[in-house]
C-alpha cells in the first residue's frame, strides 16, 4: 500500500508514446537489461530508442538475442547473481511459443521475470499501428496468453497508455511477491503507438509485499523435536537461491548438531566440503535419521527408492511449502510453514536454544561427522575404481578434472553432466543446477545471464550434448561475441541422451530386450556434429579432448584463455 503522503508525489516524463512509457517503467522499477527478440510488434519499441537523445529518457540497456530461449535464459541467469528481475519482449503468439519452456524452468525455479510479448495488432486498418502484412492475420490468437497462464503468475493485455503505470507496477509487484515467478504482459502493435502528451508518475514505486513470517508455535515444535533426536537432518534443494541464508544454516548445524543433506541441489545451499554435510543421498539415511526438516525442497525424496521410517518426525519450510503449482505432489508432513529461510533461521535458532538442544548436541555432531565421512569413503572408492578401469572419459572423471582445475570463487552453471558430488562447492552462489522442470537448453543462456551480471567472475558452462543442442548453440555463441560476454563452455559429448536410456532401463530392467542391446532405441545422437565449429564461427576457440590426460590440462589452459584473452572458449569431451 502506497502512504498518503505519497501518492501526491508525482514526477513527470517527456513521453509521447506507450512504448516509451513502457520502458522508463521498466527502468524505474529497476529493471537494468531489455532482452529482446524483435519482431513487427516491435516498431514504437525501436522508435523509442531511436530517440532516446532527443527525449532525455531513462530505459533498460538493450540486450539482442537471436532466439527467445536465449533472451529468458539470460534473464534467468542475470537473477541468479544480481536478485533484481529483468525484461524480455518476445515477438506477438510465435515467440511466445518458443519461449514457453524457459518461462516455465522460472517458473519452476521462482524467477521473477516481466516476460513481454507483442500482439497481433487488433485493428484491420483505421488506426495507426493496424496491420499491414499478411501474417498478422495468421498469427493472431483467441486466448494468446492462454498458452501461457498455466507458468506464469499473472497474465494481462495492455489496453491503452493511460494506465500504464498501474499495469507495469502490479507486474512487478505479482513477479516478486513470494513465491516469486515470472508474469505475462501482452502489447498490441496500436496500443504502444498510442500517443501521450507527457506522464505523470509516482515518484517511489509501491512496495512489495513482505515475505510470509514463520509461527513461533511451529517453529518451538520443529525445535523441539530435533533437540530430541538422535539424528536429525536438514535437507535442502533451493535454500541457497538466497545466498546471504547459508552461514546462518551452517552456524545452526554446527552449535546444535544437525546434519546437513542437499537433495538435487540447485544451489550452494550448505559448504559441501563441511565435515556435517552428508553426501550420500537421502533415501539412503532413512535407516539413521529420526528428524527431518525440509526447506524449499519441492521433491523431498523418491518414494520408489526408499521412505522415511513411520516414526520420524517430518517438518518442512518454505515460501510455497505445498509447492501448489504441482498438480500432484503428496509427500507428508507434521509441520508445514510458509516462511523464507532467511526469516525461519534466526527464529528456529532462538528455540533450538530454548529448548536446550545444545547440550546434547556434541553427541550428535560425533554420529553425524562419523557418517559423512562413511559416505565420503564410497565416493573415494567409486573415484578410484574409475580411474582403476580408465577408458574413455566419464562424468565423474570430468568432473574431477573441473574441480581440479578451477577456483573455489569461479562459478559452475550446470545442465545435467557435472557430478556435485566428486566437486567442493563451499562458496555461496557458485553453483547453479538446471530447474527442475528440466526443460532442456537452459544451461547455456543462463550462464550467459549469469556473466553480464558478474562480469568480472569466471563462469563455466557444464553441458550435456543434448542440452547444449536444445540451446540454440549458434545463437549462444553469436551473443557471446555481440555483447562480449566470454566464458567457458564444456560438453559432454557421448552422442546419445542418457537420461531417456537410463529411464527405459530403470523401468524394464536388465533381463528385458531393452537390456541385452548395447545402446537403446530413440536415445542415439549419431551422427554428432563437431560442436568446437560452433565456438569457432564466432570468433572463439574450439577445443577437443578424447584422452583423460588431455582433460584437466586442456581445462586449465582454456580458464588461462578466458580470464587474460576474454575469449570465450568451447571443450567437446568425447565421453562414453
């Protein structure tokens, strides 16, 4: 709600259309970056940066993508790092169908993202901005922001520049309400041609609604039923979208003796080289663990690999704890709160306290290390057995060679192929997993976010051949040289997708027909271009590697290229 006193307080803008409008909005709800992917729709967009300097306005810096997965996967990744939402604007119905499976990863993965569209302009003629080609016939829809309202928040058609204003901030304000996710807002070609005499605005733009506050009752009741436990776990996904959360959660392992459990992590939710964090996977502790509390964990476990014994306490904890844009999901609970971590962690700490959890809490913490080190023994075992068998390169060597060869502050943006476990992740928001819906080609754009927004860090790619295919290579690269943005790409090349054979498998197992054949039907890539071309045609530098000696070196020496040439460099590694 905007205080009385200042709804009075208005500032003017030298607009004279919507369009212009448009974006000063935009900027002044501080959106930095316009991704775009420019169509027809777009004239009074281009004609309002063409006058720029004689407006004197202030709009979001242009960034021109080639493809709309590449313009929403950049914004995603620009969140990842910088926590501000950005723009993209998509050409009418077409590019809105392109980009429905990066609107829904953010939506999976609470990105607030003011997705934009054209439409197909609504008058036959008459009216300035009318149609004039003759695919604004074919291209026009009944329900065109039906395609999108089952992934976004909130979806609206502006229907004239005077409320602008008002439908700009509510955007804004549905994308970064908790839960955040992304929002749709569609333009008809007359309505941003439309002209306007100046603006008068707000001169703040209204608040955002606080995050939800966890219950003191609930809260003393997850307290006190891991102070009773013998050992209990914390589990997290996706804690650590909000970094500034993961010394707070280590402080509370550590005082109280939890241990600590990442499930499908697609953050640095907890150091993993911690001596509490346990890295075997969770349906493999159940037998240990007699209290769990979960937090922004949308699928806790898998009910065909094992489940909680009858009497462990089960808590969880989030922004959407119901996660209610799942249509099924039926995991029990004792306790649910919807809180953010950052507001939970201070209060459960406070009753952990209370409840008098640290006096027990060094018996604990000795049958929790013990554990973990169990679990880094096996690692160590699987690592060595690889190396003992060598032959061509796998994942885990890969991501050995990675480990090895980076910083601790460099940051990992990974779409299925390196393995976090043989990595150490101790640094917040160096890690970056794809969204769990998983819709493929996301890895690569988002690490292009991911370097606009930290322009002095090194980012790697980490893609699986599939994902880097379902990327729109070609259009990554050339924004990779049109906006200078150099980075490290490595594939994992074995030619084929591994996630559809390893599912065919895990269903008819070994003994069916599917198991005695050395590749499964409608899994093989063959043949598989030469991805180094890709780099190559943009003035970067392709390398390949066959041999696992090759690896780590040529790793270091393409880092080496990044960081002191800025060129962006691309690793095919022939896996198996």
């Amino acid at each position: 709600m905007i205080a009385p006193e200042r709804a009075g307080t208005k500032r003017h803008l030298n607009v004279q259309t919507t369009a212009e409008a448009l974006l000063a909005h935009l900027k002044r709800n501080g959106t930095e970056y316009f991704f775009v992917n420019a169509g027809t729709d777009f004239a009074s967009v281009v004609e309002a940066y063409a006058r720029l300097d004689e407006s004197g306005l202030d709009f979001p810096t242009p960034i021109v993508a080639t493809h709309e997965n590449l313009a929403v996967g950049m914004a995603h990744g620009f969140y990842l790092i910088a926590r501000t939402p950005q723009a993209v604007m998509c050409h009418v119905s077409v590019g809105s169908a392109n980009a429905i499976c990066a609107i829904m990863n953010a939506s999976r993965d609470q990105i607030p993202i003011i997705f934009l569209s054209g439409r197909t302009p609504l008058f036959e003629s008459g009216k300035f901005g009318s149609r004039n080609g003759d695919i604004h016939w074919p291209q026009e829809m009944f329900d065109q922001g039906g395609m999108m309202r089952e992934v976004v928040k909130w979806d609206y058609e502006l229907r004239d520049g005077l409320n602008v204003e008002q439908v700009v901030d509510r955007a804004y304000g549905i994308a970064q309400a908790a839960p955040p996710g992304p929002i749709y807002l569609m333009l008809p070609r007359e309505v941003l041609a439309g002209k306007l005499d100046g603006a008068d605005v707000r001169a703040c733009v209204p608040a955002v609604p606080a995050p939800p506050f966890p219950s003191p009752e609930h809260v003393a009741t997850i307290a006190r039923r891991l102070a009773t436990a013998e050992f209990p776990a914390i589990v997290t996904s996706a804690s650590g979208a909000d970094a500034a959360t993961v010394a707070p959660l280590v402080a509370l392992c550590e005082r109280f003796g939890i241990a600590h459990v990442d499930r499908k992590a697609r953050f640095v939710n907890f150091p993993t080289g911690h001596a509490q964090h346990q890295v075997e996977q969770l349906e493999e502790l159940f037998d240990d663990v007699d209290a769990l509390l979960f937090l922004e964990t949308d699928v806790p476990w898998i009910p065909n690999r094992g489940n909680p014994r009858p009497e462990t306490f089960i808590a969880d904890a989030g922004t959407d704890p119901l996660f209610g844009r799942i249509p099924i999901r039926s995991f029990p609970a004792d306790v649910s709160l919807t809180t953010t971590v950052a507001a939970l962690l201070p209060e459960l700490e406070r009753a952990l306290d209370a409840a008098g959890a640290e006096q027990t809490a060094a018996a604990r913490r000795e049958r929790i290390s013990a554990r973990a080190e169990r679990g880094r023994a096996q690692l160590a075992e699987r690592v060595a057995a690889d190396a003992q068998r060598g032959g061509p390169i796998t994942k885990l060597f890969l991501s050995r060679a990675l480990d090895a060869a980076r910083s601790k502050d460099d940051i990992v943006v990974n779409e299925y192929s390196a393995l976090s476990d043989y990595m150490r992740f101790d640094e917040p928001a160096t890690w970056f997993l794809n969204p769990p819906a998983a819709g493929l080609g996301w890895g690569f754009p988002a690490a292009l976010g991911v370097k606009l927004a930290a322009p002095e860090r090194t980012v790697i790619a980490v893609l699986g051949d599939g994902a880097y295919i379902f990327a729109n290579p070609a259009a990554c690269h050339h924004a990779i040289a049109m906006h200078d943005l150099p980075l490290l790409t490595i594939i994992y090349n074995n030619a084929r997708w591994e996630a559809v054979q390893g599912s065919a498998r895990g269903m008819y197992g070994k003994d069916s027909a599917l198991g005695k054949r050395a590749l499964a039907p409608l899994s093989s890539l063959e043949p598989i271009p030469d991805f180094e071309k890709y780099a190559e045609a943009s003035g970067g530098i392709g390398l390949r590697v066959t041999q696992r000696d090759e690896l780590e070196p040529t790793i270091r020496r393409a880092l080496k290229i990044v960081q002191t040439e800025r060129k962006h460099v691309l690793i095919n590694v022939i896996g198996s």
